[in-house]
C-alpha cells in the first residue's frame, strides 16, 4: 500500500496545494471535492467533500473575502465598515412599516456593494448615509424621513416639511 505522503501528492494536483479544510469526524486533513456548486445566492462556493482517510462526506461553503473601505465618522475616528449597522438603521427607520426583511437586506446588499465600487480606501459616513436615504426615499418614504431625521439631526417640523419638498421636487423632476 502506498503511503501517505504519497496518496497526497494526486490529491495536490486535483485540489491545488494541500489545504487546511480537516474532516469533522476523524481530523484528517486529506480529502477530495466531489461536487461543487454555488450557493443560493450566488455569493458562496458549496463543495462537497470525501475523507481519503474515514471515507465519510461533508459540506464546505466558501466566500470571497470582501475587502471594504474604512468608515470616516463625523469625528475624524476611522471605523471598519460593518454592515449589521446599517441594518440595525434601516430596520428601526422601517419599524413597523410595510418593509420585509428580504428589502432590507437587499438594500443594504446595494449600500454595502456601492461602497466596495467607490474604490476608496476610505469613505465618509456621510457618503453611506446619503447612498442609504437614497435606497430608502425609493423603498419607502415614511421610512426614509425617519432615517433622514436621525441622519440630518432634524429639529423641528421645518425641517420634515423641507425634506418632503425636496422630495416632492425630485420626484417631479424625473
């Protein structure tokens, strides 16, 4: 019987250079892909694979890993971009709004998708907040005005009468 070593050296060839991905019932590191396929969204790898050692199967997912923009806050702190915050915004904007939580997290997808085309190794929270007001104005008003509330430190009616101006001018602009 060949050894080791050797039985890893095909396994190389079919699977690039040997990985870490180990077997979660024996710990062994050699194993084969047997069928890969994309995921649901088309953002991840599912690949299902074959211990050489114990001969049982298990299932792989794999992501790109995003390399996002710096976060400029208003105070000059420079923050990782983390998208369960935006969520967190837009999910409390649309509180108890006809909004399902599949738009949310598309729009939130489109923000997060903008922000990695913009190219910069750097964005301003602003910049964010004016790309989400925008998803929002077109998901729902309500909600936008919200946002738009916390986002632009609204003070008084003035200044949500002035918003759906702005909003009623735009619109009638199209």
């Amino acid at each position: 019987m060949p050894s080791l070593p050797a039985l890893r050296r095909p396994l190389e060839r079919l699977n690039g250079p040997a990985t870490a991905v180990r077997c979660p019932y024996c710990a062994d590191s050699t194993n084969r892909v047997i069928d890969s396929r994309l995921g649901r969204d088309g953002s991840e790898i599912r690949r299902r694979r074959e211990c050489v050692e114990c001969g049982r199967r298990f299932t792989t997912r794999e992501r790109v890993e995003e390399v996002f923009p710096k976060i400029v806050k208003r105070d000059e702190r420079r923050e990782d971009f983390r998208r369960d915050k935006i969520l967190v915004a837009v999910r409390k904007a649309c509180e108890k709004r006809p909004v399902s939580a599949d738009a949310l997290d598309r729009l939130v997808d489109r923000v997060e998708r903008s922000a990695q085309e913009l190219g910069a190794k750097e964005v301003s929270t602003r910049t964010i907040g004016e790309r989400v007001l925008a998803e929002l104005v077109e998901l729902d008003t309500l909600a936008a005005a919200r946002f738009a509330s916390v986002f632009s430190n609204f003070e008084n009616a003035g200044d949500y009468a002035a918003f759906f101006r702005d909003l009623g001018k735009s619109e009638r602009s199209r």
